[in-house]
C-alpha cells in the first residue's frame, strides 16, 4: 500500500495520539491499584522480619510465594519503605508498557492488575496492533528510501536488490538499531556490553524474555523520557526489521519463469 508524505505524518501523528491516550488511561486505572499493592507487600514484608523466628515453614513458604508473585507483577520490594519517587504505572512506565504491548513484545514484568485495565487492554491492543502494523509498513517503507537512496549515489545503480544496497541496509541497521543503542543501554543500566547487545536482539526480535528490563534500577538516576525514547527506538526498529525479512524472502523466493521470459523478450 503506498502512503503519500503527508498521510504518513498523519498516520504516525494519531498512532502517536492513540499511544498517549492509552499510556494515559493505563496510568489512572492502574496506579491507585498498584499504589495498595505496594503498600501490602512491603506491610507483609515489615511483618516477615518481625515475626520470622517465630513463624513455621509453612508461613515462611506461604510469605515467600506471596513475595515472589509480587516481584513478577513488577513490584521491587528493597528497602523498608515503597520508593516514592518510582511508580510502576506512572505515565512513562505507562508509556513504555503500551509500546511493548502493542509491538507484542510482552516483556511481562508489567501487566494490568484490575478488572477494568485487563478490559481496556484487549480493546486497546484489538484496534492498537494493527494500526501499529500500518506504522511499521509506512516507517519501514521510509528508512528502505533512505538506504535505497544512499545505495543508488555510491554504485548509480536503482535496482533495490543490489548487492550494495542490502550492505548499506544491513550494515546501517545493525549500527543504528542494535550496535549503538547496545552502548547507550550498557551506561545507562549499568550493564556489560554482551548483556546490552542481548537486550537488544531479544527485544528487537520481540522474543522479550523479561530478564533484562530498562528503567528498573532504584539506585540509578534516568534522566526524563528515558524509556519513552525505548519505545520510539523499539518501533523503529521492529520497522527496520520488518522491511529486512521481506528483502530477505524475496531473495529466497523462486523466480517465476514466466516473468523471466517476459523480460528476456522485452530486452
């Protein structure tokens, strides 16, 4: 489907819209809600340390499930008191999780806990995926002109599947999207550069296992829209990706014999 410039800002100006809005309900239907559930567990915790001589290990058992299903739903329970200053469902953690939702990556260290949020995010994600397709089609489509362009001035040649084209694209996607943001996560987590370059591909590739998450870290400052700037990279990338599978398969594809000859007898 070709997409003329200015329906393309269009489409990526209400993505951009539909995103907000969702990262803001999110936030006013979760955050009350996780709020309380912070306050339980670090009550439950505060109890644990008071009592943990006293308790039998079938109570120290039962603490440890409940404690262990908080840490999955996203929930760090170090230190005595809730951290104030960082809120799981704030707008920016809200904004990231609707990006990683929608890109399908489900990293699953965040996810809705009330009746009314698991609601809203079946609508949301039904209408939400697809047009998040539509943006990836259209972003990827812009960054192939891009490298197509580029190819085109350093061999004079326009045709697509040149083998300077897909370096250029290749080589200019593995830098933009994997090898440098590897380096920006890597001092911003505090991470090695082989944990980084993991993070990468494993969202990237929307495998998102979960065990390497951004934003995180209690005793690391992030500066504002940090993860915000994830989101952005994410679908671009996954937009970049997109384009590289279908430039991929149409090297494997088998030549139709027909079109050969067809232009064979027009040569």
């Amino acid at each position: 489907m070709r997409v003329s410039r200015a329906q393309g800002v269009i489409l990526l100006a209400g993505f951009m819209t539909y995103v907000v809005m969702g990262a803001f309900v999110f936030e006013i239907l979760e955050k009350d809600h996780n709020k309380k559930v912070i306050d339980r567990v670090f009550h439950l915790k505060h109890d644990f340390l008071l009592n943990y001589t006293a308790l039998s290990p079938e109570e120290v058992e039962l603490f440890i499930q409940k404690l262990v299903k908080a840490v999955r739903s996203g929930i760090d329970p170090v230190g005595t008191h809730p951290h104030e200053k960082h809120s799981s469902w704030d707008f920016t953690h809200s904004f990231f999780f609707v990006g990683t939702m929608l890109s399908t990556i489900g990293y699953g260290n965040l996810c809705p806990q009330t009746k009314e949020g698991q609601l809203f995010c079946v609508i949301f994600a039904l209408f939400g995926i697809p047009f998040n397709l539509l943006c990836l089609n259209y972003i990827g489509s812009s960054v192939s002109g891009i490298c197509e362009s580029c190819a085109k001035k350093l061999s004079g040649k326009e045709n697509k599947k040149s083998a300077r084209y897909v370096f250029v694209f290749v080589g200019a996607g593995i830098l933009m999207f994997l090898i440098l943001p590897a380096f920006f996560f890597q001092w911003m987590e505090g991470w090695n550069y082989s944990e980084a370059i993991y993070f990468t591909f494993i969202t990237l590739s929307t495998i998102g296992f979960g065990d390497y998450l951004i934003g995180k870290k209690q005793d690391r400052t992030y500066f504002p829209g940090y993860q915000m700037l994830a989101a952005v990279w994410i679908v671009v990338g996954l937009a970049w990706l997109a384009v590289l599978f279908e430039l991929v398969s149409s090297f494997l594809a088998p030549v139709d014999p027909k079109a050969s000859l067809q232009k064979d007898s027009r040569g």
